[in-house]
C-alpha cells in the first residue's frame, strides 16, 4: 500500500454515503477517483531511487522550490539502489506504483505490466520533455515501443558523452624508462617487458605487474574493463558501458555480427597468451575476486605495482590529487599486426553515459487534478534550470547561474558528494542538460572527457550507428528472453574454452569447433534476433 492509498482510506471514511470498502476494493487511483489534497491542493507521491551517498531528495532545497512552483503537495518517497532491487517485481506485480517514479521503471517494464500512463498523449503538457525529444531523436527513440511513452529518458548532457571504458598507462614509468606510448600490440609487448625487468617503480623489487586485467566474468565475454577491450585494436567496436556488445554482438556497415567469433577475437586470444605465457599478466588474472585486483591497481597508495590496465580513468589507482593518480594516462589502443591505425577503434559506450532510458514513469488513469499536477511537475522537472539543479545540486547554494545557460558548480558541492551526502540527485536526474549548456568547475564531467579525449581520432573512424549497436535498438520480450537464455548456454561452454586458451594455448587446434558450438548454442540466433531488432529501430 502506498501512503496514497492509506491516506485515501481516511478521506473516504469520512464522505457520508460512500463504503470504504467499496473504494478500497476498486483499488488504488484508477480513474474516477477523486483527488487526494491537502489544504486545497493535490497530492502527487514521488518516488525516487536514489544512490546512498546522496541526502533525502526531500531535504534538497531545489525539491522544495519544485512544490511551491508546483501549486501541489509532493510527497517524496526515497528507495536505495539495494531496497529497489528487492522491491521492484513486487511494486510490478502487485501494480502497486507511486504517482510518479523517478529511475525505477524501464520501457520494457511499462510494456509488460500496463500500469503507467503513455505520455506521448500528453506532450502538450510537457513542452520541455516535447523540445527535449525535439533536439535529441535519440532520446525519444529510447523510450517510444509502438508509438507509445510510458517512461521518460534522462540525458546528462554532452558532458558526459564518453565511453566508461580506457586503457591507462603508467606515464611515470614510461618517462623513466625513456619508452614512448605504445602504438602497436608490438610495441605494448615490449613495453611490459621493460616494466617487468626494468624496477620503473624504483624500488629495488622486481614486483611490478606489467599488465593487469579484471577475471573473465561467468555470465558474459566483454564486461566494463574487460580485457578484451583491445579488439578495438583491431577494428571490432565494442560498447561495454551497457548493451549487446558484452554478449559478442557487433555491428558494422549495418550488419549485425558477432565478435566472439571473430577471427578478430583469435587474434586478441592468441596475443592474450603470449602476454600470459611470458609473464607479462599474472597468471591468476583470469578468476582473482574482484575487490582483489582493485587493491592491487591502488597498491600502497605510494608505491605503483601495475603498469597497464583497463578502467574509468586515473581514479582506478587513487584518488583525484593523490600520488598514484597522477602517474596514469589514458591512451588509444595499440593497433593489432597488421591493422593500420586509420582502421582502430574505441569503445563506442558514450551514449549509455549521457542517457539513460528510466527516468520518469507516470502511473496511469491518475484522478484528473493529481494528473495535471503531476504533468506540471514532471514539466518543471525538465526545464533547464531544475535538470541543472538536480544535478549539481540548488541554486544558488551549490551552484552559480552565471547567464547565458553557464553555471558554476562550487567546491562545496563536491566535498560534500565526497562525504557520501550528495545535494542533488546526480545521475539520477529526471531531467535534460541541453547542448548550449555550459558547466564550469564540473570535476567529475571535466574528467571523463579529460580520460576520454585521446579517443577522438579512433571515434572518427566508426560511424555511431552503422558500427555500432544504438542505444535506442531494443527487442521484444520475447527476443530477450531467447538472447538471456541462449547467452547462458554459450558462456557457460565458451568462457571456459577462451580462459584456457589464453592460459594454456591450443586456439589455432580447437578454434573450428569453438565457432561451431557457439554458433548451435545460440549466436547464430542472436545475430539474426539482433539484426532484426537494428533493422526495425534504424530507419
Ligand atoms: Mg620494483
């Protein structure tokens, strides 16, 4: 029971003529019901899933602002990331769902339990969410299934338009040792010999791990900060920020492809043991626990171990200003024998950081006053000046409006974030940066566009919807479920097989037979369900 239907309980006990229990059995809001208000004005209850290092988003002054501005009552609802995992099927399957919920429920869900509004009826209410859509077709194709919108995507803006996914190296190392970025698989092999035998880290030991890469996961074979993010060294474009692509599913010219069986991927395998076998990668990479490895990317925090590894950017080694973080840089990948630099790659995940597709559900058949106060909410939610204040945090506490779409977002904002009480909803933000925003002092922003800026030329060479999977293709409940099921056959056979070729060799003997079973046990299938899904969504 939600406090709204509680609440209602009491208001209907009190009208004379009307049983309680008749309105309790019709249930909670459907249409018809009046209004729930309080001191003339109507309730609207709002969920928020929020991360636990952010403060009640009751608490923040911009909610505040956004009820007076309103004309309604908001009655905010907190959930932490852990709880809504536990809650959500529940809240589903008992149709038991706030007015409105903010990053709790995706298109899909909406497609399979019809409880929530399709708001693409109501764009006349919402001119912001319309000119969003307007500016960015993307953001709109994220969410519309059959021509209708039950959820509202969020966009953090171009700021935040960068892949999660870089190739850091020890550039103290490198300058010590008087060795160049590596631009070649070649050229990164001698390099980790040299960090191998070299002391780079100055201690008398040779304890330094040349290259350190994450353990091969169970359920998928590209998953963030996967070694094999270095098949971008050789033409392949993943997506491993979110998608398709961690499951083998590629894209090129159109054409749906799988990278697991790519001639690509055996060569990322054959080069993968070589590394291994010359103890360039400690040899119980492949299944060390997790928290295990990062400890071992952050070492003492003064003395670096690792000299290349996959991560977000410097903040895999230490903290932002500490010793360790400095040392690292991100770098293009090397490119693979034979593969000329004009053809590599990188990550192509940058949408999946700017948008998000769950941001905003609204619960169908609302009585009609809580309806158009909700619509006014949600609209105020994505003007300007409230997607920056759920972001950064209120106006002007935590952040400056300068004029001309530029703010300034004090220190205070993130010292505060730092100290697991977050002002603002960040990432979770119903709401749109636009394009003509302008951010100064956005530390976080300003860094993954710092880690991701040497991608720009291996971008240039892949197009953002031939090449790769968009962020907007999705399939039918159906299809999912074939894929979800098929992925477990492959992987549960295929991980195995790749984890010992790149341990103990053997890929040229039994790499036939590895393509024929991953391809019966259900790759074929899903490049065809894929494709079918590519074909349908780009137009
Ligand atoms: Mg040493």
């Amino acid at each position: 029971m939600t406090h709204r239907s509680v609440a209602k309980k009491k208001i209907v006990a009190a009208v004379a003529g009307v049983s309680a229990l008749s309105m309790l059995l019709a249930g909670c809001g459907g249409s018809g019901d009046s209004a729930q208000m309080e001191n003339g004005k109507p309730v609207v209850t709002i969920m928020v899933q929020q991360n636990t290092a952010q403060i009640d988003v009751a608490k923040m002054k911009w909610a505040q602002d956004l009820e007076k501005e309103s004309g309604a009552v908001i009655k905010w609802q907190r959930v932490d990331d852990n709880a809504w995992t536990q809650q959500k099927n529940a809240s589903l399957t008992g149709g038991d769902v706030t007015d409105l919920s903010i990053r709790a429920y995706h298109p899909e869900d909406a497609a399979q339990y019809p409880l929530f509004e399709n708001l693409a009826d109501d764009m006349d209410s919402l001119p912001n969410v319309a000119k969003f859509f307007k500016e960015k077709p993307l953001a709109k194709k994220m969410v519309e299934i059959d021509g209708q919108i039950n959820v509202l995507p969020s966009s953090r803006g171009k700021s935040f338009q960068a892949s999660g996914q870089h190739m850091l190296i020890n550039k103290v190392w490198l300058d010590k040792l008087g060795l160049e970025v590596p631009k070649t698989w070649d050229e990164l092999t001698k390099v980790l010999e040299a960090f191998k035998t070299q002391d780079p880290n100055g201690n008398g030991k040779q304890d330094e791990i040349p290259m350190n890469v994450r353990a091969l996961g169970t359920g998928s074979l590209g998953n963030w900060w996967s070694m094999f993010l270095l098949i971008n060294g050789a033409g392949v474009v993943t997506s491993f920020n979110a998608g398709p692509s961690g499951q083998g599913i590629a894209v090129k010219d159109g054409k749906v492809y799988s990278w697991a069986t790519s001639d690509q991927f055996k060569q990322v395998v054959e080069y993968y043991h070589e590394l291994f076998q010359k103890g360039l990668i400690p040899k119980d990479a492949l299944t060390k626990d997790d928290s295990k490895y990062q400890a071992e990317l952050k070492s003492d925090g003064e003395t670096a171990l690792t000299g290349v590894a996959f991560g977000w950017d410097g903040t895999q080694f230490g903290v932002i200003g500490s010793k360790l973080n400095k040392e690292y840089i991100t770098i293009p990948v090397p490119a693979a024998p034979g593969v000329s630099q004009d053809e590599t790659v990188w990550d192509a995940s940058g949408d999946y950081n700017e948008y998000e597709d769950y941001h905003m559900a609204m619960k169908k058949d609302l009585p009609e006053e809580t309806k158009k106060a909700a619509l006014k909410i949600i609209n105020l939610l994505y003007s300007e000046k409230y997607s920056v204040e759920q972001l950064y945090g209120s106006i002007p506490d935590y952040t400056t409006d300068d004029g001309n779409h530029t703010y300034t977002i004090k220190k205070q904002f993130f010292n505060e974030a730092d100290n697991g009480k977050a002002p603002a909803l960040q990432d979770r933000l119903a709401g749109w940066i636009p394009d003509n925003v302008k951010f100064n002092g956005a530390q976080d922003a300003d860094a993954i566009q710092a880690a991701d800026a040497p991608y720009k030329e291996q971008y240039s060479h892949l197009d953002q919807t031939k090449d790769k999977m968009p962020v907007y293709v999705r399939q039918n409940t159906e299809d999912t479920n074939t894929f979800s099921n098929n992925n477990a056959q492959i992987w549960n056979y295929g991980i195995p097989v790749v984890s010992k070729w790149i341990l103990n060799g053997g890929v040229d003997q039994q790499w036939d037979e590895y393509v024929k079973q991953v391809n019966n046990l259900g790759m074929k299938q899903n490049v065809e369900l894929w494709q079918k899904a590519y074909d349908a969504a780009v137009k």
